[in-house]
DNA sequence: CACAAGACCTGGCAGC
DNA sequence: TGCTGCCAGGTCTTGT
C-alpha cells in the first residue's frame, strides 16, 4: 500500500492527534510483524508524552519524551483514529491509547511493517542509517541521480526504487515518474545522459508532490486516517493500465517484470 | 561491490 | 459454489 505520498498523507493526518498527547497504554494484539515486537514495548511507551511526529523515507517516527518509536506500514498498513473503545477488526494488530480518549490504530493484514522503539538518535539506527536522500528535499536532483547511476548497470527503475539512492520511490510512483521523463524503465541506469536525469528528477518530484496534495493513491486498500481513500489513482498514466491507450500517443501500454515488479510502460513514448 | 532471487504474509481475483 | 494459482503498494537476507 503505502509509498512516501501515502506515509506522508498518514503522518498529516495523525499528526493533530498524537502530538503533544500523552500514551496512556498500549494494546498489542499480534506481535509477529517484519520484526517480533518487542516484549517490552508497552511498558516503553506506557505513560510517554509524544513530542513531535516525522517521517524519513516511508518510516513514521514517533519522537517521545524517552527515544523513538519507528513505525514502518509494509504493503498492507495503514493508520486510523478512533475513540479507544472501538471493538478491533481482523488484522488490528496494535493501539496506541491517548489521553484524549482517541487511540491510533495499526491494521496490517500482511505484516510486513515493523514497529521498534529506540533509545539512540533515530538517524543513526541500522533501519534508517544507510537510507539516501528525500527526493522531496534539497539534495536529491538530476545531478545526484546522474552521479549515482554511473558505477551501476543496473535498470534506471531499479535505481530510483533503491531506499540507498533515494527514499520513497515505490513501483507505482517509480512507473508514473519514467513514463513523464519519457525514460525506458527497462534502460541500462549508465547510459542515460545528465539532462534526462535532470527531467527524471523533476518528474518524481512533482509526481511525490501531487500524490501528497491528493492525499495518496488508493487502489486496494490504503484509507486515510480518518478511512477515506486517497484520489491520486484517478491521474495515473501508466501504473495498471497495461494495454490502455497511452495519453499521448494511443499506443496500448506494455506490461513486463522488472526486477520480480510489474512495470507499465508506452513503448513508443519511452525510450 | 553490484545484482538476482528468495523470503516474509494475507487477501482478492481470474479461471476452471 | 469452491478450488487453484497468481498477483499485490516493501525491503531485508542470501547467494553468485
């Protein structure tokens, strides 16, 4: 489900709800996530006051008035708010109880996310230490993806989807930012030249940007705090359109694994 | 070091 | 209707 648009729309909309507030408890119903929760997270958190909530790449973090909380939604995760007593669903695997009586709530069907609290700077734990830039901040251009495409042969989507190189580019926003570049997904990183990386760039910026303005894409299940979908599907060019008209020749658009991901392409459009 | 493939999990859907 | 196989928004680990 999520990719940096949805993290970033997730972290929006909690964000009013949780900082400043105090955890009054914990309810942990199913601690088998990417990595066990630990034994002791409830006793970690209980009775702490969050002091600000940020995101890195797609990681939430939680900063408390001891440590942090990491929290990353896998595929399947997502966030809501809602009045603590509110009987759990399937696949409600976790609660954090507020002192205003609203607690968050952590669905996750596949389990793929992860939930860690640490005591160290959160910058430097082995989850978010060799992470590369914000493609959304200022060190991420055409210039930087340029450099860091040269000592690799790998194809251009599988750089721009490497959390090393940069964060937050999942498969439908690594498809939708090729297909406006006009690049081949399937193009050999090292020979693309600067300017491309330069559109390239630009074109994940203002794919990432729209994508939060409208409060993330939902195809399947993503829901927004307060459960409702996200609207960026509706300006999708080529993620799930396999065999549509491309929308600026007409050509039908190709689908074809790369690197174990569907990818959408137009055939004639990118090169 | 770079890369490919496998692993983790459940649910939804197409096809029979 | 029910079964089977395949697919899914991520990323860590293993083996070449």
């Amino acid at each position: 489900m999520p990719e940096l648009p949805e993290v970033e729309t997730t972290r929006r909309g909690i964000g009013p709800y949780v900082e400043g507030h105090r955890i009054e408890r914990i309810i942990v119903r199913d601690r088998r996530f990417r990595y066990p929760i630990a034994e002791d997270l409830e006793t970690r958190l209980a009775g702490q006051r969050v002091r600000g909530l940020e995101r890195r790449g797609k990681y939430l973090l939680l900063a408390l008035d001891e440590g942090t909380l990491l929290l990353h939604l896998g595929m399947s995760g997502s966030l809501r708010v809602l009045p603590a007593l509110s009987p759990p669903i399937a696949h409600d695997h976790v609660d954090l109880i507020l002192d205003s009586g609203l607690a968050v709530r952590l669905h996750d069907p596949r389990r793929f996310g992860a939930l860690v609290w640490t005591e160290d700077s959160p910058e430097t734990h082995p989850l978010l230490s060799a992470l590369g830039p914000e493609p959304l901040g200022p060190v991420f251009d055409g210039e930087y993806l340029y450099r860091a495409s040269r000592p690799r042969r790998c194809a251009v989507k599988i750089l721009i989807m490497d959390a090393a190189v940069v964060v937050g580019v999942g498969n439908i926003y690594a498809n939708e930012s090729l297909y406006l570049a006009g690049i081949h997904p399937g193009r050999a990183c090292n020979r693309i030249a600067a300017t491309r990386y330069g559109l390239l760039a630009g074109a994940i910026r203002g794919v990432l940007g729209q994508a939060i303005e409208e409060g993330g894409t939902t195809l399947r299940d993503f829901v927004r705090e307060d459960g409702n979908p996200g609207y960026f599907a509706q300006s999708l060019h080529v993620y799930g359109r396999a065999g549509e008209p491309c929308h600026r020749c007409s050509r039908p658009i190709t689908l074809k694994r790369i690197g174990q991901r569907s990818s959408f392409y137009c055939g004639h459009c990118q090169r």
